[in-house]
C-alpha cells in the first residue's frame, strides 16, 4: 500500500510541521547553493553589465529564502538547523557536472536549479496552504532561469555549434539532477510523503483513480517540466 | 601649486557631479567587487551557518550598492555606466594576493575593503552633502568588516601560529592595497581633486594651514586606520 492510499480521498492530505520545515529546509538551501552557484557565474561573466545583472539576481535569491525561513521559524522550525540535513547534498552532482566554459556554467544553473525548484514544487502540493504559498512565491516569482532564458536562447540562435553543445550538455545535467532527485527520495521520507500527498490531490482533483507510484511520477512530470524548459531555449532535449 | 590651494579657504569645495559621479562608480564597484569576494568565500565556508552568514552579508552589500547607484542616477549619471572606467582595477591587485586558506582569504577582504573603503570615504569629504552621506552610509553602516572582526581575532586568539601567519598576511595585503591606491590617485584626477578638496576641508577645519601633498596625506592616513583594524584583530600591523 503506498503512502498516497493512506490519505482521504475527499480532503487534502496535510503533512505536519516537520515535514513542512523538512521541505522548506531543502528550497533553503537549494536557494543557498543557487545563490553561491550565481555568484560565482557573476564573477566570470563576460562584460561588467552581465556581472552587475547576476549579482543582483543572486542577491535576490537570498531575500526570497529570507521569507522561506521566516515560514520556518513560524512552523516552530529553526531557521538555523532547517538546512543542516541537506548540508552537501550537490556536492556530488557539482562535481560530476563541472562546466567548461561560462555558458555550459549558465545552462547549469538553469536545467539544475529548474529540476530542482520543479521537485520542491511538486512536494509543496503536499503542504499547509500558508507554506505552499510561500514555497511557491519564493520559487516562481521572477526567478533568474526566467531572465536568463532569452540571454541562452538568442546565444543558441547565433551559433548552431554552441547549440548542439548545449543541448548535449542539458541532457547530462538533466540525468544528474534527476539522479539526486532519486537520492533524496530515497533518503528523505518526509519529503517523498509530501510528494505522495501532492499527487493524491492531484489524481484526485484529475479524477484518475489512484496514485502512480511516487518516482516514476515524480521522474516523468520533472522530465516534462525540462523538455519545456529546452523548448524554451530552442535547444533539443 | 597643489590642487587644493586652488580651493577657497573660507568654503567647503565642492566637486561637480561628474567628478561626484565617479567616486559614487568607484564605491559601487568595490561594492560589487566585495559582493563577489564575500560570495566566493561563502561557498567555501567551513561550516553551513557561516556559509549562510556570509552570503547574507554579500546579499546586503548589493543592496547598499543599489542605494549608491540611485544617487548617481539623481546626480544625472547612468547607473550602468558609472562602474565601466573601474572595470579590472582589482585584477592585478587579486592576481597578487591569492589567498592559500580561508582565514587569508577572510582577512584578504577584511584589509581590503577596509583599505577601499577608508579611501572612498577620504575623497567623500569632497563631495555635496547628500553623496557623502550616502557614500558614508554604505560604507560604514553594518559592514561585513564590523561583522568578521570577532571571528578572525578569536581564531587568531586562539592559535598563535595562525596569528603569525595572518599578521605577515596583513602587511602584504596593506601593501598591495596601497599600490592600487596609489594607481586610482594617479589615473583619476577627478579622484585626486575630491580628495584634495577633503584634505583642505579637514585642513581648514583643523587651522592646520596649507594642505599636505595628496599621495603622502593619504597613504598616512590608510596605513593609521589599517593599524587600527589589525589592532582590533590582536595581529601586529
């Protein structure tokens, strides 16, 4: 019996505080390593413009995850320790996806940083209205992959060779961010149950019966979620 | 004849906006220059919470940045333009001071920026009134430097060998950093003339009677104020 058949099938399952501080700990911190992951393309940007630009999306990042750790500290969580359980959790993915150049670093922030945010979103599904609400406005409102898409695309457009390089490139982010993705499924139940309780609302609302087993569905609307987001760019998938 | 004997003695000189608009570019470069230094030493934190903090003070310099720029665009300068004469100005002086562990790279912002600082608020005393208190504002309000203090001194407290070794790293990084100063009064003579409309400002002030050479007044008061903030470390200057 999965996790997802223990809910009604009439209300909206509500995970409890830990398992909301458990997520909102992980779009913390994905904001913090997104934060050090654009500050870091800024200083090796190409003209002082493009620098100014990315450091201040960076700084922006931080001032929405200044709002996700207020929720927290509201919950009863710690803003301090919410963050700790994920503390090296892309260690592994940086490293095996280190960009050899500044554009596969750029293509970097936005197929990984948009896996990510694409997961924390389909779990917050599974939060109180309150964090929902705050998960989604941090993730959702102007965030740098949206700004930074038409700079990769009209790069694209000018050069087929960059292209293909990228499109090969996002294909290999997209296998390594998934593969993290599997990972904190598998380590972290707090999160794959508020990914259950996001999916029961959702069968639900569709009317389709059942819930899918937790991964599989997860992996497939992630991977959808990428196709329109190289679509985007005018890059293949 | 000395810049500032051309300057009136009985009224504050005050530098037109151009030259206002390039000490403003110059502060809103080394902030973006700090931005990026304090990110990058974020990211190697050795723990999350100093990870967090140190971004945060990153994120807030930025803030204090835009601030600056708002006050060039008032003055008629373009907010986007007023950093480009500046572009590369700390490449040399990085490329000479690469730091070999995190506590060198913690006191290489810390002297620094302070060096930085300290000069862009020597030639904010010839600016009008509202550029220098915004100048002085962003300089001086809740630094990082005010911040970090407490941390490099209670592991310099601490381990006696690291304090050895950060004081050698201090006299080097003071040097360097005076060499870049050393270059910017040189090469910007609208910088030259604000700071030299300070200098009789302060002379006047003072009934010191004529102003001392620009370069000497400067370097005396830098290596002071240096002394002072490795005082404040317990590290001998």
């Amino acid at each position: 019996m999965s996790d997802a058949e223990h809910a009604s099938p009439l209300t909206l399952p509500t995970a409890d505080h830990a398992d909301a501080v458990e997520l909102l700990g992980l779009v913390a911190y994905t904001e913090l390593a997104s934060f050090g992951r654009l500050a870091g393309d800024a200083a090796h940007a190409p003209t002082l413009r493009q620098r100014q630009a990315l450091s201040r999306l960076a700084a922006a990042m931080l001032d929405r995850q200044e709002r996700v750790l207020v929720r927290v500290d509201e919950l009863g969580g710690d803003p301090a320790d919410c963050m700790t359980a994920f503390d090296g959790l892309f260690d592994d993915f940086d490293a095996r996806t280190r960009p050899s150049t500044w554009w596969e670093g750029i293509l970097k922030g936005y197929v990984g940083q948009g896996v990510a945010d694409d997961f924390c979103l389909l779990a917050a599904q599974g939060l109180d209205e309150r964090s929902r609400d705050v998960v989604v406005e941090a993730l959702t409102q102007d965030t740098p992959s949206q700004r930074y898409a038409p700079v990769i695309a009209d790069a694209a457009a000018a050069d087929p060779v960059l292209a293909s390089r990228l499109a090969l490139w996002g294909r290999r982010l997209v296998g390594e961010a998934l593969g993290v993705v599997g990972v904190v499924l598998a380590q972290r139940p707090a999160l794959a149950r508020l990914v259950a309780a996001g999916i029961d609302a959702t069968a639900e609302a569709a009317s389709n019966g059942p819930a899918p087993a937790t991964q599989s569905w997860v992996f497939s609307r992630l991977t959808a979620e990428h196709s329109r987001r190289m679509d985007r760019l005018g890059l293949a998938a």
